[in-house]
C-alpha cells in the first residue's frame, strides 16, 4: 500500500468514526488519535482532504440527521432534536440552523427548502467503498414480483424529498404499504448528472398486497416485474451509491456476457434514515437482466 493509499485510509477512518459516533466528543484531540495525527497539524489535514474544516463537517452532519428528523419524523419534539445534535438549547439550535440554512427549524419542518440544504453538503470525501471493489457484494438473483404503491417524482433532483414527505405521509394514512412491515424501493429512471432537471424522473415505492384506491397524495399501483438481476449490496450513506451504480454499468456488465433488461435500475432499501445511522444504512441495487 502507498503512502496516498495509507494517509487516505487514516481519513476516512475519522469520517467513519464520525458518522458512528455523532452523540460522543468529537473534539479536535479526540479525532486526531482516531487519525493517529498530530493535533497541531489535523485540523489543516482535514480541511485539505474534505473542503471543510473539522468543526464545520461534524457541525454539519449533526445537522443532516436533525434537518429528516424534522421532515419525516412530526412526532419528535424541535427541543429533543435539538440535544440529541448536541445543542444546549432551542435557542442556540434555531440560531445555527437558520444560519447554516436560511430557515428555522419550525420553517424547515413545515416547508423545507431542499435545493440550498444540498448545496451545504457538497464538500468532498473519498468514500472507502468506492476504492476497494472486492468488497463490493454482487450476486445474480432471481427477483420475484413485486406489487408496489408508487408515488412518482417528477422534476428537480434537489426537490425528490419533498416527494419522499408526501409518499411517507400517504404510508403514516392507511395500511396498505406499513413503513415497518413493508419494503421500500427507489426507481431510478434517469441519471441526474447527464438529465434535465425538469426531466429527471424518480419513483418511490413501498410493497403492497391490496391495489390502492385513489388518494390526496397521487400514490398509484404499479409493479417491479420479476426476473434476473445484478444485485450489488451497499453500505452507508446514500449520497456515495453513485460509484457502485458506475461500477455495474463501466466495468462488471461490459465483462459479464449480461445484458439489461428494458426495465430501470432500482433499489431496496433494507432501513432508512433517520431511523438508523447513516453509516447502518443497507441498501440493493439491482439491474434487471435479460434471461439467459
């Protein structure tokens, strides 16, 4: 291993152990020995690593976690989602999330504004995952039928939560697709780095037994049909599937003797976010493929 290999492994340990620890000290000294860095020089290091000084990246992922509990979790109070992303008071947590955001929490939590929320998280990491394929987990399977209740997302990338907000409150309405006893899909259409944002198509979907009648929240019935598929397990956050999605389409499919069927890639999301950490989160990608 070179010495880029083993200084960009010590990096991404400190990310790592940040996501995994977001309610601990995550104070510079603490970081550095997780680095095994200087604490004199760590600071600088990060900053030139991520685009972000550490006191900003720890602040900022603190506050991703806080701004879906917001969103999608009405039954939490503002206070306890304001301690649990370590801040000593409503006031303080008010004041740094609409500096950072240009909203309050309460705005946020009734209409949130996505598009400058995203802009705050386009600093750089050197996801691990990306690096090292022989981790990555790929498997042809069989996947069966599936009936799915689908709410369909049509527009700019930047507003596809509000979308999941809407799919999330037809779920919390009825029991037709359960959040905790139903699957969780993800239709990926289009490709939002090569698609006009006006174009860009995403659907979202839960698993359902019963057709779903018509709603406030335009979910329809719609099915993933079954067949073969690539499948390629991914761990972590969501925001770095990109590179495993790229792995399939530039480099196992052109070597694979597969070729796609006419259906989109997709996803199954094992658990979601907020509910579970970022670095928890389990996710399949699938690509359909045409039989052999």
């Amino acid at each position: 291993m070179g010495q880029l290999s083993r200084y960009t492994d010590k990096m991404n340990k400190v990310v790592s152990y940040i996501y995994e620890n977001l309610e601990q000290n995550l104070s510079l000294e603490r970081l550095s020995e997780v680095a095994c860095f200087s604490k004199f020089h760590f600071h600088r290091q990060f900053s030139s690593f991520t685009g972000v000084n550490l006191h900003k990246f720890v602040k900022l992922i603190r506050l991703k976690r806080a701004s879906y509990q917001l969103v999608f979790h009405h039954e939490l109070k503002i206070i306890d989602i304001a301690l649990n992303a370590q801040f000593e008071s409503h006031e303080s947590f008010s004041r740094t999330f609409k500096k950072l955001y240009g909203q309050t929490p309460s705005q946020f939590r009734k209409a949130p504004q996505w598009k400058p929320w995203l802009e705050k998280y386009e600093y750089r990491t050197s996801d691990k995952y990306n690096r090292d394929q022989k981790h990555m987990d790929i498997e042809i399977v069989n996947f069966e039928t599936t009936n799915i209740a689908v709410k369909e997302h049509r527009g700019a990338v930047e507003l596809l939560n509000n979308s999941v907000a809407e799919f999330i409150d037809w779920r919390k309405s009825n029991d037709y697709s359960p959040i905790k006893t139903s699957q969780t899909f993800g239709i990926a259409y289009d490709d939002p780095a090569s698609t006009q944002p006006e174009e860009f198509r995403f659907d979202i979907c839960g698993s359902i037994k019963h057709t779903v009648p018509d709603n406030a929240q335009n979910v329809i019935n719609k099915s993933i049909p079954g067949g073969r598929c690539v499948k390629l397990r991914h761990l972590g956050s969501h925001d770095h599937m990109n590179a495993k999605i790229h792995y399939l389409y530039a480099q196992w499919l052109p070597i694979s003797d597969e070729e796609l069927r006419d259906f989109p890639c997709f996803f199954h999301y094992i658990n979601l976010f907020p509910e579970v950490s970022e670095h928890e989160l389990i996710t399949d990608i699938y690509l359909p493929l045409k039989d052999i």
